[in-house]
C-alpha cells in the first residue's frame, strides 16, 4: 500500500509541475494572443493545477489502513476527492461556457473580435501533446493499481487535451480565415466548456453511486454468486450485499452448509469463499460470510416451503 501511494504520488507531481507550466503560458498567450479559447484552455489547466493538490492531499487519507474510527478503511476519502474534482470541473465549465456566450453576443452586435496570434495555435498543440501523453501514464497507473482517484485526474488531463484540440481549430479559423471567422474562437471556448462538463459527469457519477452505497456492477454480481456457489461445501446462499469503498469491494454474504459438519468445517468452507473472492475481486476486497444451517424444505431466506 505504501508502494502504491508512493506511485500515485509521483506522477502526480509530474502532472502538478506540467499543469503549472501550462497554466501560465497559456494564460500569459491567450491573454496577450487575443485569445479567449486559450485563455479558457489555460483557466482548464488551472484547475487542473488544483486538483493534482486535491490528489497530493486525499491519496495519504484514502490509503490508511482502518482503524478504530474506519473500520472500513478510508477507501472513501478517495471518493470524495473525485467529487471534489468532478464539481471543481463543473464549475469552471459554467464559467468558461458563459464569457464565450458573452462574446459571441459581441460578435453578433457587429462588434470586431480581436485577431488571435499564430503563438496560440502553437502553444495549444504542445499543450495537446503533453496533456494526451500525462493522461495515457496516469490512466494506465489508475487502472493497474485500480485508483479511481488516479483515473479522475487522468480524464481531467484528457479534457485538457480536448480544449486545446478545440483551441487550435477556433483559433487558427480565427487567424487565417480573415475579420468574419473571428467567432470561432470563442465559439470553441464554448465547445471546451462542454467537454469539461461531459467529463465531470462522468466523474461525479461514479463517486455518487459509491457514497449512495450503490451495488457493484450487475455483470461483477453475477461473477460473486457463480464464484460463491462454486466453492465446495456451500449449498445455497442468500442475502448478498455489495459496494465499493473507493479502490475496495465489500461483500457481505450468508451461506448454507450442511447442519452435521463441524464448527472448523463451516469455517473452512467460509475461509475458501473468501479466498476465491480475493482472487476474483482483488486482495483489497473485505468479505463478510455468515455461515448457516441447511435445511431442506426452506428456500433461501429461510421460510417454509
């Protein structure tokens, strides 16, 4: 666990220095550039920048082992920072979508629109290498240690991505198209803030349906209980309950054995449903099993047939 938050920590200082890079040449471009795409691109790099802080700050807490007051662990501490991220997107959307509203207003009142520097198109198509490159090494870390934290700060790098492709096409129209295509760049500005906002449902979702206590996927529930009524000993079970506490499942379960065995036999049988879990799921799981009697003429909550 330790090596774990050790590698979350490291790429994501090497996100929090490219983000910080990125913030200020795009803004300081955009600004001075006549561009209000680049600027957005820049303010999306901010908050970018912030959220690798948010990472730095959660990944110690969500990695603990549990204690007295978690015995769960802290596995939605996790979660709750790809809230944070998932809101702090929102809002800077709302933001970016409203001032390109505003100036296509502009346009659109035949007011002239600045023309954009050919320096805009150059720094959104490094800011698009880097970013697409920071989100391919931090999505694949994500998913092999299986850190949703990890992999909501991996598509916050690829909507950077994603307003920089949109930066480049507004803002090139905008320098070689002449006076009438000027638009386009906050057209585009426009087109990033829904990007933004596309990607943070997609992280905000998840995170509910977690803190909600949501079941794990359908297809996962179907694998428990095949998995569960595979292990020898265990005639029926009932009473299965799943959810997620951040990069950890939980699993409570009761199963049915055969009345006349031993107490260390029922434990065995319970000892390998668990073990198979593990294997399933990921050592990270927490499996609770409740073992119970058979007894024929009941069905598997235990009523009379």
């Amino acid at each position: 666990m330790d090596n774990e938050v050790s590698i979350i920590r490291r790429i994501t200082w090497i996100g929090f220095y490219v983000n910080a890079v990125l913030m200020a040449i795009k803004i300081v471009t955009g600004l001075y550039g006549h561009s209000e795409a680049l600027v957005a691109d820049g303010v999306h790099s901010m908050s970018d920048f912030a959220t690798d802080l948010i990472v730095l700050c959660f990944v110690a807490i969500a990695y603990k082992s549990a204690d007295s007051a978690h015995p769960y662990g802290h596995g939605k501490f996790e979660t709750l920072a790809s809230l944070i991220i998932g809101v702090s997107l929102i809002a800077v959307a709302a933001g970016i979508g409203l001032k390109g509203i505003d100036s296509i207003i502009d346009a659109m009142a035949g007011n002239i629109l600045p023309r954009p520097d050919l320096s805009v198109v150059i720094v959104a198509v490094v800011s698009i290498a880097a970013k697409e490159i920071l989100y391919r090494i931090t999505a694949n870390i994500g998913r092999r240690i299986g850190s949703s934290l990890l992999l909501a700060n991996a598509w916050h790098h690829r909507t950077d991505a994603y307003s920089s492709v949109a930066t480049v096409i507004g803002a090139s129209a905008a320098f070689f198209l002449g006076q009438q295509w000027r638009v386009l760049d906050p057209i585009a500005s426009v087109f990033i803030s829904v990007f933004i906002g596309v990607s943070a449902f997609k992280i905000i979702y998840p995170a509910l349906n977690e803190l909600l206590e949501k079941s794990l996927p359908e297809m996962q529930v179907i694998k428990i209980n095949e998995t569960i009524s595979g292990v020898p000993g265990v005639i029926s079970h009932h009473r299965l309950r799943t959810r997620r506490n951040g990069r950890s499942a939980i699993i409570d379960v009761h199963i049915k054995v055969n009345p006349d065995i031993t107490v260390t036999e029922g434990h065995n049988i319970a000892s390998e449903v668990e073990n198979r879990l593990n294997q399933l799921l990921g050592m990270g799981v927490i499996v609770y099993v409740h073992v119970e009697p058979f007894v024929s003429g009941r069905n598997s909550d235990g009523l009379m047939l």
